[in-house]
C-alpha cells in the first residue's frame, strides 16, 4: 500500500467520536484502531481497552515519582495483561490475515488446518518470556531464557535481574 491508498483507505477512517479516550490529534492512532475494527480483527470494547491502558501509560510516564512512593493500584496489573492480550490477538490476526497469505512457505497449509491459539509471533513469545521472568519471582525463567538463546548468564545479570524482581514487588 503506497501512501495515498494509506490515506484514502486508513486515514479517511478518522472519527475521534468512536475513541473519545483518546486526544483528537492522534488522528493516525485512532483512524489505524478504526481501520481494524472495520477489518474485525478488533472489537470496540477493544479499542476501550486500549484506550484506557493508553491512558494509564501517559499516567505512569508523567507522575513516575508518585508510583514509585506510592505503588501501583490493583488494577494495573489486569490492566497490563488486558492490553498484552490485545496486542496478542492484533499480532495473530496480522500473522493469519496478512502474513501467512502472502508467505509462499504456508502455500500447501489450509488456514482451517492452524490452531490459531497456537500461533505466536517472535513478539509474543518474547513479551511472554520477559512477563514469566518478572512474575515468577525465581531466576528459573531467567535461565531457561538465556540457555535458549545463548547468552552466558553471569552472577551479575542474576544478581541484577533479581534485584529489578523485587523492586518489581514492591512497585
């Protein structure tokens, strides 16, 4: 799609009406979120999802200090992973829409044949991968994902790692 198929088929979506959480200026943001709603790879409670974690980032970015003295409330967490689970679904369908159709390598697979829930962009696995580490409050995650991936873990990335654990907790 070259630029002004972009702006004749994306960017004419614009319609802060439909994302009143988000400011008016972000007028690619909120025409891109309409443009998968029209695609129905997301849903308009989707878009209040991501409105709402979009909003709590720019809370988190701009009053840091009193997170840090104050801690995060309850809902931060079901927060994060409802925006994580969005991003997961906008990542599969993009894969099952988009980039398995044009990939000569899926030509002979039927996408009826792919268990969608068992499909995972390289992203997916490694948000998934950075959550269990911090979540799991062990170095177990830690060394498994350094052992995948080849990287040496030292005492000082465990001592470090274990150290942002627990600032994580107490955040």
């Amino acid at each position: 799609m070259d630029e002004e198929e972009y702006k004749e088929i994306v960017l004419s979506l614009y319609d802060p009406e439909r994302c009143p959480l988000i400011r008016k200026g972000n007028r690619v943001l909120i025409a891109s979120l309409l443009w998968w709603t029209k695609m129905e790879a997301i849903t308009n409670e989707d878009i209040e999802i991501f409105s709402k974690c979009k909003n709590r980032r720019n809370s988190l970015t701009h009053e840091m200090m009193s997170y840090l003295s104050n801690g995060l409330d309850d809902g931060f967490y079901d927060d994060f992973f409802k925006m994580f689970n969005l991003f997961c679904k906008m990542e599969r369908w993009w894969l099952l829409e988009i980039e398995v159709p044009i990939n000569p390598d899926f030509d002979n697979v039927g996408l009826n044949q792919l268990d969608r829930a068992e499909v995972h962009s390289g992203y997916m696995i490694i948000l998934s991968m950075i959550i269990d580490i911090v979540t799991s409050g062990s170095d177990q995650y830690l060394e498994e994902a350094c052992k995948r991936f080849g990287i040496p873990l030292s005492e000082q990335i465990k001592f470090s790692t274990i150290r942002l654990l627990k600032f994580v907790s107490v955040i």
